[in-house]
C-alpha cells in the first residue's frame, strides 16, 4: 500500500513542474519581443497573448489532473483503510479452569478472606488482570482469582459455548408452546409472562424450546433469548445454604426417626405386659422416652430376627433385666401401672415409632446412636 501510494504522489509531481516551465518560456518570449519594433511587439504581443492564454489553459488543466489525482489518492486510501482487519478488544469472558472449585479471594494474596467459589464450568467477567491474579464479578461475587485457574480468550469462549444455556423468556401475557413451528400445530402448554424454559435452537421465526420434557416452539417475537453461564457462589449464599441442608438432614432424620410403622395385633395381657417393662425401664424419663422404650420392643416383633409377639419378644434370655425380676408382675397385679407408660404401649402398638429401626436401648454412656432422655437408642 506505501509503495503504491509513493508511486502516486511521484506522478503528481511531473504536472506542476510542466506547467512552471510554460510560466517562464513565456515570460522570456515577452522580454525579448519588446526589444523589437514596434509592428513587431503588436504582433509578438498578439501572439504571446495566444501563448499565455494556451499556456493558463496548460497550467490549469495540469491542477485539474493534480486535483483529481489527489481525489484518487485520498479514496484509495479509505479503500485500503476499510480493507484493513480490524481490531476487535480482547474479550473480558474468563472460565473455571478446575475440577471441582476455585476460592475467589478479597484481595490478590492467597491468605486474604475468601469471599465466594468459582466452580467448574462457571465463569464471569474480567474486571482486572496481573502477571499472577485476575479480579472478576461473576454473579454476585466480586475478587481475584489465580491466572492458572482461569481460561481466558478464544479457550474461555469455547468452553462457555459448550456449557452455556439458551434460555428463552415469555414477554406476553399467554404464550402458546406449540407441538410444530406452525400457528396451527398443536399445544404442548402455556408459558405465563417472564416465564422460561430452555432454548434448543432458534429456527426464523420460531425458537425451539423444552417444555417439561417435551419438546416444543414459540414464536420469536413474544420471546426474549439469553445466553447464560453458571456463575460464582458467594460465601454468604454458601453459609446459607449449608445451613439449610443441615435442617433438610435433621428433618429427615426426625422423619425417619418419627414414623407411623404397621400396628401390631395384641392382647389386652400384651399391653399390660408392655406398659409394665416401660415403666420399669423409662418411668421416670420423659413421655418420649417411654414410647421409645416401646417402640424398640416392636420393632423387635416386627424382624425376623426376634419373637413375632410382644411376649416372647419381652421374656426372651437376657434381654429384659426387668423380665426377669418379678417387679413387671408386680406392676400388672396390683394394676399400678403409671398411664403414661400405658399410653406409650398403645402407641407402640399402634405404630407410632420415634426411634428409627433401633432394636436396642440402655442408659446413655456416650456410645454412638439416638439420645432421648437418660438412654441412649441403636
């Protein structure tokens, strides 16, 4: 391009010098005819006349060639100029380079306070970079991160393409999710205003959609599509979320522990049987620790590995230390038995269970299991 444009100018050049060498022969052709007589001057006057009015005629056609060489010149170069790549910024997009997680931290030092995680296939925006760390905003996150936990660029980008989401937002009212792209194909569902699902493809004027696992399509100008990554959790959003899987796990366990099982038949005897062992091993624990007590000796009677009844389960070698010392006897004989070791054993009966599958129980003495009361159940 500067060759050519070298080039250019040098052919300029020759029209000016041309028409500088018309000015002088004629100003010369004048001097030397006023030397001569005077018919001579008329007519050497007429004639440079003719010669000077050639000669504008010469020096102005040469500006006409230099101005619009100098035109050709000036639209050569935009020419070139718009036939120049051009030079697109770096993109900010960064990616997780990890397995699992990076700490994205509040200062560029590894011991500085951790202020969220960047997990894989999560990424945000760069906001700053040095030699060794990079601060981004990714959600609500913002910190640095190592470099060497980071893909930037062309990798960034490509990795986004592979894990993004479309996702296409309802912007009317009532949008009809049709079985084919056609006004008159069927209904899959309805979307409600700012509604989304997740976009497959857009096809013209339709956008390809999944619709509660079916897939289905809408039509494009009641839609707004994104494209969106995953992004960083904040520590607080952490905390927060791991305290409410821990209540989720104790609610579960509390379920599971409490818990409606399958009555069992009994007998009148049976239940006095079992009331008296509750009282003798819980009657001065809580009522919740009495229906435990229960709970175990019918969780006994519904294994396989025990009695299929209450009694045999209750009388059976070296269970019960009550069983075997006349003091249950004693309780059903004289009918003193506490009611709320009765109630427990109607309850047990009856299904209610509030330790699990325990099948054991004794006083609490820091071994592993259920603690209610002074026992511990396992």
């Amino acid at each position: 391009m500067c060759i050519t444009a070298v080039t250019i100018m040098f052919a300029v050049l020759p029209f000016n010098t041309q028409a500088a060498d018309v000015q002088v022969r004629l100003t010369e052709q004048a001097d030397k005819k006023q030397e001569s007589t005077s018919d001579k001057m008329n007519s050497a006057e007429n004639r440079n006349q003719a010669a000077i009015t050639a000669g504008a005629a010469g020096i102005l056609d040469a500006g006409t060639q230099v101005s619009a060489k100098g035109e050709a010149l000036s639209s050569f170069a935009k020419a070139m100029m718009t036939l120049q790549p051009q030079i697109q910024p770096e993109s900010t997009l960064v990616m997780a380079k990890v397995n699992e997680y990076v700490n994205i931290r509040l200062e560029a030092d590894q011991d500085a306070e951790k202020v969220g995680v960047l997990y894989k296939d999560c990424g945000g925006e760069v906001i700053e970079k040095n030699e060794e760390w990079t601060k981004i905003k990714s959600g609500d996150v913002t910190g640095w991160i190592k470099n060497q936990y980071l893909y930037f660029g062309k990798e960034a980008e490509e990795l986004a393409r592979d894990v993004g989401v479309l996702t296409a937002y309802s912007e009317t009212e009532t949008l009809r999710v049709r079985k084919e792209p056609s006004l008159d194909a069927g209904i899959v569902g309805l979307l409600a205003d700012g509604q989304a699902v997740e976009a497959i493809t857009e096809e013209g004027d339709w956008v390809k959609v999944s619709y509660e696992g079916e897939t289905g399509f809408v039509a494009a100008e009641y839609v707004r599509v994104e494209f969106g990554i995953d992004t960083a959790e904040s520590m607080e959003a952490i905390r927060a979320r791991e305290e409410a899987e821990r209540a989720r796990a104790a609610a579960e366990a509390e379920a599971k522990r409490v818990q409606q099982k399958e009555a069992v038949l009994a007998s009148a005897s049976e239940l006095d049987i079992l009331a008296a062992l509750i009282q003798c091993e819980a009657g001065g624990e809580p009522y919740e620790g009495q229906v435990a007590v229960g709970a175990v000796v019918m969780n006994r009677v519904r294994c396989g590995g025990y009695p299929n009844n209450i009694t045999d389960v209750i009388y059976a070698s070296g269970q019960f230390v009550p069983a075997s010392g006349g003091r249950m006897e004693s309780l059903i004989l004289n009918k003193t038995t506490k009611a709320s070791c009765i109630q427990a054993a109607q309850e047990a009966i009856s299904g209610v269970c509030n330790v699990g599958d325990a099948l054991h129980f004794r006083r609490n003495n820091g071994r592993d299991g259920l603690v209610i009361g002074n026992h511990v159940f396992w």
